[in-house]
C-alpha cells in the first residue's frame, strides 16, 4: 500500500490537475446522457479526496517543513483536508451529484413545437418571413378529390446536400405547417438529443422502443415514430437520413412494405 503513494508533491499537484480536468470531461459526457460518464463524475473527485489524505498520511515524517511559499501551501491545503475532510468529501460529493441530476433533468427528452425554426401551425407567409423563398414550392400529388392537397416548401442549400422540408396541411382553408424535416443533417444537427452520426440502437437507447414504425416500399429504409414527443426519424442502412418534427406524431411512406 506504501507503494500506492510512493510520488513526490509536484505529481500530485500534476495528477489533481489531470483528473480535475477528466473531471469536467466526464460532466460534459454526463451532458450527452452516458450513465459511465455520470460515474465517473463521481468517482474522480472522491478517489482525490481519499488519495490526498492516504498521501499525507504515508508522507508524515517525510514532508518537507522548509520555509518557502510552495511548501507553506502544501502544508495549509494538507491540514485543510485534515480538518474538514468530511465536509469536504460531502460538499464535493454534493455538488456532482447535483449538476449530474440538473444536467439529466435538462436533456429529459420532451414534446417538439417545431423544429429548425419553425414552430407547428405557421401559415406559408410566416414561413417565408422567417426562411426566405423556398427552392422548390409544389402541392402534394394527391389523387383523393376529398382529400385536399397538401403544400410543400423545400429550402436547399447550394454548398451542402441537405434541405429542409415543410409541409403544410390545409386546415379549414387555411395552409398550416405540420411536417418539419431535415433531410441529409448536417454535421451538429440535432433533434431530442438524436444526432446526425446517430443509428437505430443509439436512437433506442436515448428515446426508448418506438411507437410506430413505417417501411418504404423498397424495404431499404423506414421510419420510426415516437408519437408523445412528436418527432420522426428515417433511416437507411442503419444510419439517421432524415430528422422530423411531426404535429400528428407519427410518419408514413405514401407506398409502404408488404410482404410478398
């Protein structure tokens, strides 16, 4: 066990400030909802707190009482820890706890009202006020007489292969937006915590099962649905395509899979 703290003042100050700086990396991987993170934001400040004070102890005889500024911070930190290991350990412990808890509660997915700048229920006009004039503005090929059809806004970008689609429904003769895309995200685009590198399994371990699922006729992509927080997500070869906020809930291909 002497072994253990068998290093020499300036590796401990160098092995403090390596671990407080894992420390705020392990926070900021508790932010992204990994539980491994959240342990260790726990576990960094407590083995430095009970390592410190094994040093001390092991180190006893041999601390150097010279006098000279370095050594008189040493020994006053030392004896801090001494005299108030307790409240120490307990007030560091505190304070992880308590930004682990405040960073899940703030990424707890929650019910979308839009997304990328668009909230549900926007008229066309309020769109283009918002984003400028569409790329392509076409309606719906809709075959159903009794079914009106449907107007769709796509916002393309000239450097890039993503695009935005808006799709709006005609309610009571008044175009609304109630289908938000992002087709191709971009690096950094997010949606209820889903991102744009993210697959099926890392979809399901954030969000949980989903509550509906839709095959393209094709059977090389689908989309899976999670009606309480209003989001879609389209994937091909396992991998996030399309990210989409959807007032009804949930999505589906116009020509779905069926089994020969």
């Amino acid at each position: 066990m002497q072994k253990l703290y068998d290093i020499t003042k300036g590796q401990l100050i160098t092995l403090w400030v390596a671990s407080l700086f894992f420390w705020l990396f392990s926070i900021g991987g508790a932010d992204e909802g990994s539980s491994f993170f959240g342990f260790l934001s726990i576990l960094i400040p407590t083995f430095l707190i009970f390592f410190t004070i094994g040093w001390k102890r092991a180190h006893k005889k041999n601390i150097d009482v010279q006098d000279n500024n370095l050594n008189r911070i040493i020994i006053k930190i030392f004896n801090l820890f001494k005299n108030y290991k307790k409240f120490i350990l307990i007030s560091f412990t505190t304070i992880t706890l308590g930004l682990v808890g405040i960073i899940y509660y703030i990424n707890i997915p929650r019910p979308v009202n839009g997304y990328m700048g668009i909230e549900f229920g926007m008229t066309p006009l309020e769109v283009k006020l918002k984003l400028g004039k569409p790329s392509i503005e076409e309606f719906s090929d809709n075959k159903d007489p009794t079914n009106p059809q449907d107007l769709i806004y796509i916002y393309s970008k000239t450097y890039s292969y993503s695009a935005t689609y808006i799709r709006f429904f005609n309610d009571s003769g008044e175009f609304k937006a109630g289908i938000i895309c992002k087709n191709s995200p971009d690096y950094g685009d997010e949606l209820v915590g889903i991102e744009n590198f993210d697959n099926e399994a890392d979809i399901v371990k954030k969000l949980g099962l989903p509550t509906h699922v839709s095959i393209r006729y094709d059977g090389l992509a689908k989309v899976i649905s999670y009606e309480d927080l209003k989001v879609g997500f389209e994937l091909e070869k396992d991998s996030v395509t399309e990210m989409c906020a959807t007032f009804r809930g949930s999505l589906n291909y116009n020509k779905e899979y069926s089994s020969p």
